[in-house]
C-alpha cells in the first residue's frame, strides 16, 4: 500500500494557509469590529421635555357671568332666554380643541356695543431637541412682532471714551451716553426698522389707518406678573367715517399655551372715543383670571 508522504515545503504552504484561515474566523466573528464602530458607545440624544398643558379650558366656560355682565353691560336690557344666550357665548370653529380653541361674545347698548374673544392656543414641537415651551415662546415672539409693542432688545456695554482712565466717570455729551433714549421705548417693528415707541405712532409713522393709545402708562407695552410672558395693545380704528373702534389685546404665554384676550368698545355715532385705560384694565382684569385658572 502506497502513502503519500508531503515534503518540507507543501507542509510550511499548509501551515500558511490553515493560519490565514484562522485569522480570517476571528477577524469576523470577534468584538475589535464593534470598537471600530463609530457609532458604538455613543450615547442617544435625550428628546426635548413636554410642555406642561396636554389639554386646554373650554373657552366659553372661562368667563364668568359677573365678569361678562360688566364687560357686555348691554347685556342687561336683554330679555331673560336671551341673556342666558349671550353668556353662553359663541365657540370658533376648531377642528382640534386640545390644539386651539375660542369663544366670543357680543353685547349691544344705546351708548355702544362691545365685543369679547378669549382664544387659547396650546403649541407642540414636532423637533425632538426643541421643547414644547421653547416652540411656544417662538410664537408668542412672532405675535408680539405683528403688534406696536416694543421689543425689549438687550443693552449694550456703555464704551468709554477714548484717552479715559478706567473708572472714569466723565460727563455725558447732549444725547449720547445713559442718558440718551430717556423717555422713549425703542425697539425694532416687524420689518426691522427702528421703533420710536412714541404714543400713537408705532415705527415712527405718522399716517394710517389705526393709531395706538395715548396717554402715559397706557401705550403699547410689555406687561410683567402675567404669565410666563405678556405684551398689551391697543389700537384706534380711525377709518370709521362716524364712531371710532377701540380694540385692547393682551397676550400671555403659560409654558406652552398662548393666551390671547380682545376686547372692543364701539360707541354710538354722538358718542366719545373709548377710553383707553377702562379698557385696558378691564381687559387686564380677564387676563389674570383666565391665568390663574391654568395655574390651577
């Protein structure tokens, strides 16, 4: 019987072989690929958290009827089975009432009629790294833009004059330095021009169809203790060729539900201007009280 017999030189090429082979196994099948990985190890990005409100009021149910007689007093002079009506309310179409919701209400006296709307609007984030609130105080942002109110803008370092030991105080120069801007609420309107913030002309503008509220304190402006933020207008429609239209707005954002309260007076023909500061404070007034209800 004849055997093979394998020189020194086809077992060396064996060997090679049978190591390579060996090499190949564990290079597939061993853990230095999962080092090589770059994405092992790495931790995932936590998602944004939620906003506080899942739900929202119901808008009509909102104002209570002694609020409603105060703000509607033509009301009143209704017959029983309509006034019960009127405090009900008339709810805005929405086809998500978790998402957005409204309600206004209409009442008409001989002197003037007035009109009240509470719309409440809760905003979701649809970007993982971007919060339910952080979402919401975009809006608010870009509501507030819409208006004549103001946008508070970030002071700047005061500069030292050239050639003045630090610590200096010298006197300020006619219109430059702390002094300058006293008085006057500037910021930036919508399409990034500068904004005098002057009573009754928003933007530095003159002419238009509406003019904002006169008087001290009652100007277009950012309210505080309402909310997470607050911001109040008021605008006179001067394109009526009889009576003139006051319509007062605040706005407030409570973690991610935007908060939105107009309310209008239009006078008879013979009657005054509305007055600014009634509306105002009674429209205020709404405001607080809806924001203790979501604090609730």
């Amino acid at each position: 019987m004849l055997r093979k017999t394998y020189g020194p030189g086809t077992a060396a090429l064996l060997a090679a072989v049978l190591g390579a082979g060996a090499a190949g196994c564990t290079a597939d099948g061993g853990g230095d690929d999962r080092a090589a990985d770059p994405k092992a190890g790495t931790a995932p990005v936590p998602a944004a958290a939620p906003g506080k409100y899942r739900t929202l009021l119901e808008p009509c149910g909102a104002v209570d009827s002694a609020a409603l007689k105060d703000l509607l007093p033509g009301l009143a002079s209704l017959a029983p089975e309509q006034q019960r009506q009127a405090f009900q309310g008339t709810p805005a179409v929405t086809y998500n009432t978790d998402r957005r919701a409204a309600c206004s209400w209409k009442g008409q006296a001989p002197d003037a009629s007035h009109q009240l709307r509470v719309e409440f609007e809760r905003v979701v984030s649809y970007d993982p790294a971007v919060s339910d609130e952080d979402r919401a105080q975009e809006v608010f942002a870009k509501k507030q833009a819409s208006t004549s109110v103001p946008v508070q803008l970030e002071p700047e370092e005061p500069e030292e004059p050239a050639g003045e030991e630090p610590g200096g105080s010298p006197s300020a120069s006619p219109g430059t330095g702390a002094t300058a801007g006293v008085g006057t609420q500037a910021g930036r309107t919508p399409d990034g021009s500068e904004a005098s913030g002057e009573p009754g002309r928003p933007g530095g503008s003159a002419t238009g169809p509406s003019a904002s509220a006169s008087g001290e304190g009652l100007e277009p402006r950012v309210l505080t203790s309402l909310g997470d933020a607050a911001f109040i207008d008021d605008v006179l429609d001067t394109t009526r060729p009889t009576a003139q239209r006051r319509d007062v707005s605040v706005v407030f954002r409570t973690s991610n539900v935007i908060v939105t309260i107009v309310y209008a007076e239009q006078p008879a023909p013979a009657a005054e201007v509305p007055d600014s500061k009634e509306l105002q404070e009674k429209t205020q007034s709404v405001a607080r009280r809806l924001a203790e209800l979501f604090d609730e």
